[in-house]
C-alpha cells in the first residue's frame, strides 16, 4: 500500500515555512519607511534604497555558498549560527548611522539569509513527504505572506509614531522564535534528518551523472529565469505603469500590488491541492497561458475594475511556477539537493536582480512596453515548458509522486 503524507509531517516543516517567510520581512519592512529614514538619517530616500541591491547581492551569495558549509557542519548547526548572527546584526543595524555601514549590514543579513534558505530549503526537499510538489508550494507560499506581513510592520510603528529602528527589535524577536521552533522540533519531534544528520560532501560530478536529466534540469532553470523576470516586472514596475499611465494615487496602485500577491497565495493554496493529482508539467503549462493572456489584458485594460480583475488572474497565473518548478527539479536527482537548491535560487535572484535593468531601458521607449514586456517572458516560459514536455516525452520519463 502506499505510504499517504500525514498532517503532522507537513507541520513539523514549519520552522522550515518560517526562514522562507522572514526572508523578505528583513528587508521589505523598511520599504514604506523609507521618507522616515531619510528625515532622521539625512540620507536621502534614492541612496536608502540601494538597501534592497546589497541584501538581494548577500542574498545570492549566501545561497551559492551555502553548501560550502555542509562540508565540515551539520545543518542543524548552521542554522543556529545562523539565526544567532542574524539577531545580532539586526539589533547593530538599530544603532547604525553612517550609511554604507548599512550597506554592509545588509549585505551581511542577506549573505546569511541565503545561506539559512538553503539550509531550510534542504530540509524541505529531504523530508519524508512523499508528494514534494504540494510541499514546495505550500513551503514557498510563505515568502508572499512575508511580503504582506513587512508592511503592515512598518505603518503600525508610523502611525504609532514609534522610531523606524523598532522594526529591528521585532524583526529579531521573529527570527528568536524560529530558532527556538528549531530546538522545540528537534527536542519533541525526534525527526531522523534532523537527530542524525550527516555532513554533505557531494561534487558536481556525483550528482550531474546523466546528460538527459542534466538538460531537463537546464530547461527548468531556463524556465524559471523567464517566469522570474516577468512575475519581477509586475510585481515591481506595475505601480509605476498605474501611477503614470492609468492615473492611480498611490493607495489605488499600492492596492493593485497587494491584490497579485494575494492572488499568488491564493493560487498556490489551489495548487497544493492538486499537485500530484495533475502532471506538474501540465498545471505549469496552463498557468503561464493564463499568465501570459491576463498581462497582455492588464496592459490594455483601463477601467479600474477591469485592471483588478487582471491582476488576479495574473497573479493566478504566477503562483506555482516556481513551487513546481523546484518539486521537479528535486525529484531529477537522489543526491546533491543542496546543490540543486543553490543554483536553482541562484537563478530565481539572478532573474530578480537584472529585471529593474530590463525595465529602465524599455521605459525610456515605452512605458506600456516596459510592463508587456512581461508577456513576452512569460511566453518564453510557456515555451520552455513545451519543449521540456516534448523533450520528457522523447527521453526519458520522469516519475510523478503519488498522494
């Protein structure tokens, strides 16, 4: 008989759910508050948010060398050093006052923050569930949560009028209860993985054996540069485009933005309940359809309940690409899942980090070509995806888990 997935087993994750989560609170919660930076600091708002550049470059990093680490400690451990790290530099970034010290701590915080994703991402993939496409997409619908949570951070401490530095304070009491969610898991859940992990030393060579799997893998990391480049230019370019297009005030975009991440939450909540029922392939390919036809829409659309109703379709469209994408990614190899993970959110940031260049250089033709542009990936995506379904099909046959 086959083994179901208990509820307990997708419980015992959430330590795991929750490093995802604070991911983006580290740095989003400063986002609304940047003009009460600036008046403190005397640095202006433009120089505060290059913030989010040396996070997201730590970021990077920490995920690229994360797996350097698991050579000589055990993952449990540096999880701990970890956390332990970023609480102290959470509470010195309270006190900080010349701004490329900023600079530094973040690139700091993001550098460790990177490395804790993949740690957690590992325990993720490494687990006993059986269906790790619906565990993926319910482990990275924790990072738009974080992205909800940030904000509403930051304008409780405004509109209390309590110092911004605050928000460091709180950051770092989250990040103390995931730490304690670690041992309290470890002490009463008695996981194996966890109890007697050993040290991973594990070369490309062990783990990229087999040319067929290695170019699925290349598509998938392909694939998800394009998704990660058009779901970027929504989520970051699309208030601008109301704002300057459309006529939104602030409160109106703002409120667009927040209605894609519900919907991506939203999707990935659907998603979790039929993966495995349905070929991952096949949901994937339906999402970056509706994906791909809802922003060529939003981009036309000008009434505004026309233009929410497209971006919940196109957060729709974006919620499980990701998720699924890592669930397949995970499944094409028996070792090496560190590495795996590294370079697949390698690419995720890598994705991240170029978009803004995109849509500079676009908006300085057109601003509507600027936010289509995303179609235009996101039908890349669409295609990549075919040509992986066409390519399996020819090749070899990779195995679905079974609920």
């Amino acid at each position: 008989m086959q083994k179901k997935d208990r509820f307990l087993d997708y419980l015992i994750e959430l330590p795991n759910y929750l490093s995802i989560f604070i991911t983006p609170v580290y740095f989003m919660t400063i986002s609304p508050m940047l003009i009460e930076m600036s008046r403190e600091t005397g640095f202006s708002s433009e120089n505060l948010s290059l913030i989010f550049t040396f996070f997201t470059i730590g970021l990077i990093a920490g995920q690229l060398t994360s797996i350097i680490y698991n050579r000589f400690l055990k993952r449990a451990v540096i999880i701990t050093a970890g956390y332990i790290l970023q609480i102290i530099l959470l509470i010195s970034l309270s006190f900080v006052r010349d701004l490329y010290l900023f600079y530094i701590l973040y690139a700091l915080l993001g550098y460790i923050a990177g490395i804790i994703w993949i740690q957690a991402t590992n325990y993720i993939l490494e687990s006993n569930i059986i269906n790790k496409a619906r565990l993926t997409t319910i482990s990275f619908s924790f990072y738009p949560i974080g992205n909800f949570t940030a904000p509403f951070i930051a304008s409780n401490l405004v509109v209390r009028n309590l110092n911004w530095r605050y928000s460091y304070y709180i950051t770092a009491l989250m990040a103390l209860v995931i730490l304690f969610l670690y041992f309290f898991i470890k002490k009463m859940i008695k996981r194996k993985n966890i109890i007697n992990e050993k040290t991973e030393k594990i070369s490309f060579k062990e783990v990229f054996t087999n040319k067929q799997i290695n170019f699925i893998f290349i598509l998938i990391c392909i694939l998800l540069l394009f998704y990660v480049i058009s779901e970027t230019v929504i989520a970051t370019w699309s208030p601008t485009f109301l704002r300057k297009i459309r006529f939104f005030d602030i409160d109106k975009a703002s409120l667009a933005v927040s209605v894609f991440w519900m919907s991506i939450l939203a999707g990935r909540i659907i998603v979790s309940a039929i993966a495995g029922k349905i070929k991952s392939n096949f949901i994937m390919l339906v999402l970056s359809i509706v994906g791909m036809i809802s922003i060529s829409f939003f981009v036309k659309a000008h009434s505004l309940i026309f233009i929410f109703i497209t971006m919940v379709l196109v957060g729709l469209g974006c919620s499980g690409m990701i998720t699924l994408s890592i669930a397949d990614a995970s499944m094409l190899y028996e070792k090496g899942k560190g590495l795996l993970a590294s370079i697949v959110f390698a690419v995720i940031n890598l994705g991240t980090s170029i978009t803004p260049f995109i849509t500079k250089s676009i908006s300085r033709l057109s601003l509507s070509w600027s936010i289509g542009v995303a179609s235009i990936f996101m039908f890349l995506t669409f295609l990549t995806i075919a040509i992986k379904i066409i390519y399996e099909k020819k090749t070899i046959r990779v195995e679905e888990p079974i609920v």
